[in-house]
C-alpha cells in the first residue's frame, strides 16, 4: 500500500496539477464541501456574495484584524495560481473577517475541535493588541473561504499572509510565540495537506509540534516545578476553559502525528514511548496532559474528572468525549502500522510467541475502543455525522491493517502448523474488517462523496485491497461487489480539482485490476451521486 507521501510528486505530473480549489483533509481536515454539508450544518447567517467581500476588502475603511499595522511587502510564495485579484496585502475589514470566521466555524471546527468558538468570536471585537495572533486569524479565514464555492479563490491569499506572519513572528523575540501560534501551524499543515502539498504539510506540521512542545502543552498537568515552559509569556490558564483549549490543542496536533505517520511512512515526530518490552506500552515518556473533555464540556465551561490516555488505554469506561475517541483511534492505528514497519526487518522481529502477544493485545485494544464508543459515534444512528464515521473508518483500518500483517507473518512462517491456523483466522477478521468499512461507506456515501479526506480516502483504498485480494483467490461474488463499490466510490469526483489524491488511488487500483485482468462490472449499487 503506497503511503501518501508517494503521491505528491504523481500529482504534481498529473493533467490537474495546477489546484486552484483546496483539498479537505482529517487528519489530517475533512470538512464537507460547501453543496454536500452535513444535515447537522447551520447555514450561514448571512448570504455573502464574493464580489461584496471583494468590494469591502478594496473599498472599505479597514476596522479588523492588522488595521493598524503594517505589513510588510515581501513576495511570498504561492501554492498555485488565484484567481482572485484579492492580494495578501490588503487589509480585511471586520465584516469580511466575521463572515470567514464564520465560516470556519460551521465546516472546520468539527474536524480540529479545539477553539472556543464563542470566546474566540468575541475576541475579535477586542483592540488589535488583545485579539488573537493576526496569523491564526489568516488561517482560519482561509479554511473558511476554502469551504466555499463562491469565496474559496480568496483563501491562497489568505493562507499566504497567514504563513508570512507567522514566520515573521518567528523571527521575533521568544516573548511573541503562544499558545495561538501552535495552534497556526497546526492549520496551516492541514490547508497545505488540502493543497496535496504533503512535504510543506509535515514541516508545518512540525513546527507545530515543537511550538507545543515548547510551551509544554504535553505537560500541563504536570507540576509546574518539575516542568517549567521554556517561553515565560505561557502564562498558566485563566480558567478551565482556557486550560481545556490547550489540552484540545495538544491532542489535535497528537491525533495529527499519529495520522500523518501512519499514512506517509516517515516517522512520528511525537515519541510517547520509554522503552520498554511489553507488548504495547502503557507508560508515555513526558505525556501528562489529560484526554479532551466532552464538546458540551467544553462549551459549557462545566468540567469534567480528567483521564489521561494511558489510563484510558487501561480502563474499560465509556469515552464520553469524541475528540478522545479519535485521539484513541489514531494512536491505536499509529501502533499497528508501526509495529508491522518494525517487523520487516527479520533481525528485529520478535519470536513467534511474543508477536502473537502483542497481536492479541492489539486487537483487543481496537475492539474495546468500538463498544466504548459514546452513542454520538455509534453507526448507523450516528451515520449524518463525520466524526462518527471517520472515528469508525479509523478503527476499522487499523484492523484489517492488524490483520493482513498477521497473515504476511505467517506466510514467512509456514512450515508451522500452527500458523496454518493463525492465518486463515486473520484473513477471515481482514475481510471482515474490510466488509466493515465497506458498510460504512454504503451507509454514509452522500456524506462522505462530498468530503476531500485523503485518509478517508486511503482507508478505501485499504479495504478495496483487501476485496481484490480474496476476489483474485477465492472469486467470491461479496469480495467483487466491494471491490466494484470502493472503485466507484474513489472515482466519485475524482476528476474534479480538490480530489487529486482520490483520483490517484482509483487510478493505481484500477492499474492493479487491469494487471490482473480483471473486469469489473458497474452495479447500480454501486453508484454514487455527488
């Protein structure tokens, strides 16, 4: 299975190498696109037409964000061609930054969850001086123009600004980066990831990463006197809420981490293991910062008993809360992909025992974190919501990822008995793990058609892998029905900028049926409408 990074460069040579639409991604974002929102969306207040915001941005009296402020005129550089005449030194007025904001609110803020929506409103009508970092506030009005149709060709621009001000904060005294900042480039990877930029997308990625680490948002349980922030200005929270945005913000670059290794085949950034021989590691080296409270938590202001991730991991309770759930998701992926990387080479694999170990262990994690799922989560009455279907998507990857390691385990290993056994009782749990995310693709197609999610698109690529697999060996009729779904299903828009990496997956799958020379018929069920 090729990792995503591998498809940067074919996409760069492909005929739609020019993106002028972003691409939506969770993982690293995965925001429906504007003409397929949730039916769980609120629309936006007000209608806003582009050349209304176009006419404020060039002929109102700039009263928002960097009014008072220069900017400097540096050339920046460009992701791809704008057709907007809107140019990244332009001040933004108030109204165009509310209705951006806005924006992002109702179609981003469900995929990083981490902002406090209203008191990050409300602080946009503060003085310039008490507003958040000016290069947060250009990335979320990025995201946000890049839901919309009509208002996506100011989001390059945009992001440009975003990217140059943080940089030059960079450049600054120690005293100028916060909490905001991590929370920037956290952003910015993911509008770059949007853009199939994955290369510039792990670097941003990392500054973020490091800007957290910095400011010890890994750590903000801890007490303060073992671990003291390296940047002065990290003052400790106001309140709980407060507090509780800076665990939300660890948690989504941590989930990001996970997701992007997992996915490109670099290694995490984030380490959260000692060494140590169990099986999977239950103590995490300078991770103190507890699991994300519930969304109504987190609105409300009411807290919550905190729980951290390795007692979650330990603990058999209901997860309330479904940032955690994702957070658990993601983690759990991250040590399957991991382990299976660590077994190719033979002079590290372990014995046969202890691999059958840690595989149990493994698999036992994943199936207690899917009866442990709030009912917010739960398929099929939670089908009209993404993080449900993504969080589900995640965990059923990981098993049929478990699962087919196991079985190429146990083909190196076929003189023993035993492992006969072993590997027809994991290809049996892969194909059914496949069958799995296969079910939730049918059931949520119109929802998940219009999302721009390379990992949610990798994930069919995954099960379309395992249907072609048993369809070649066992002709099952169910293994070619999925196959035939999952290649519409990736070729669904697929020719359409914002869906490259979709594309390019249909493209190798169906390389790989033609290799094999295997025809696929178009089943009406098969279908999807966009």
């Amino acid at each position: 299975m090729p990792p995503l990074l591998q498809l940067e460069d074919r996409i760069r040579t492909s005929s739609h190498d020019e993106v002028s639409h972003p691409q939506q991604d969770q993982h690293v974002l995965d925001t429906p696109a504007s003409t397929h929102r949730s039916p769980v969306e609120k629309p936006i207040e007000t209608p806003i037409s582009v050349q209304s915001v176009r006419d404020e941005i060039e002929h109102d009296t700039p009263t928002g964000i960097y009014a008072d402020t220069s900017y400097e005129d540096t050339p920046q550089p460009s992701l791809g061609p704008s057709t907007s005449n809107f140019s990244p030194n332009e001040l933004v007025s108030s109204e165009v930054q509310k209705t951006l904001t806005i924006l992002y609110f109702e179609n981003c803020y469900p995929v990083a969850p981490m902002l406090h929506r209203s008191r990050h409103l409300a602080a946009l009508a503060l003085p310039t001086t008490l507003q958040p970092a000016p290069c947060l506030q250009h990335i979320i009005m990025a995201l946000g123009a890049a839901t919309d149709a009509q208002l996506a060709s100011l989001a390059t621009p945009l992001y440009e600004r975003s990217r140059h001000l943080a940089e030059q904060d960079e450049f600054k005294s120690s005293d100028t980066i916060s909490v905001a900042h991590a929370q920037c480039w956290f952003l910015i990877s993911h509008f770059e990831a949007q853009r199939v930029f994955f290369s510039r997308a792990f670097v941003s990625l990392g500054r973020s990463i490091r800007h957290a680490q910095m400011l010890n948002l890994h750590g903000l349980d801890r007490d303060s006197k073992h671990a003291p922030n390296l940047y002065s200005q990290c003052k400790p929270a106001e309140d709980w809420i407060e507090l509780e945005e800076r665990r939300r913000t660890w948690w989504n670059i941590y989930t990001c981490d996970r997701l992007t290794s997992a996915t490109s085949g670099l290694p995490a950034a984030i380490d959260d293991r000692k060494a140590s021989t169990r099986p999977m590691p239950t103590s995490f080296s300078e991770m103190y910062t507890p699991l994300p409270a519930s969304e109504e938590a987190f609105e409300s202001g009411q807290q919550e008993e905190p729980i951290t991730l390795q007692e979650m991991l330990r603990g058999h309770e209901a997860i309330k809360s479904s940032l955690a759930a994702r957070v658990l998701a993601a983690h759990l992926y991250y040590q399957v992909t991991d382990s299976s990387t660590q077994h190719v080479d033979a002079g590290a694999a372990p014995s046969s025992d202890e691999y059958w170990t840690q595989h149990r262990v493994m698999e036992n994690a994943l199936m207690s974190l899917m009866v442990r799922l709030p009912p917010h989560l739960q398929l099929p009455q939670s089908s009209h919501r993404h993080e449900a279907v993504f969080t589900n998507i995640l965990i059923h990857t990981a098993t049929a990822c478990l699962h087919k390691t196991a079985v190429q385990r146990t083909r190196s290993d076929s003189s023993d008995l035993a492992c006969e056994f072993h590997r027809r009782q994991s290809r049996g749990r892969m194909r059914a793990a496949a069958a799995e995310t296969l079910a939730v693709f049918r059931l949520a197609e119109r929802l998940l058609a219009g999302v721009r999610n390379p990992i949610q698109d990798y994930a069919a690529y995954v099960a379309a892998l395992v249907f072609l697999e048993d369809f070649a060996v066992e002709q099952s009729a169910d293994s070619q029905d999925g196959l035939a779904f999952l290649l519409q299903a990736l070729q669904t828009d697929g020719g359409h900028e914002g869906h490259e990496v979709r594309r390019m997956l249909a493209g190798q799958l169906g390389a790989e049926l033609a290799r094999l020379g295997i025809e696929l018929p178009t089943p009406s069920e098969a279908s999807l409408s966009v």
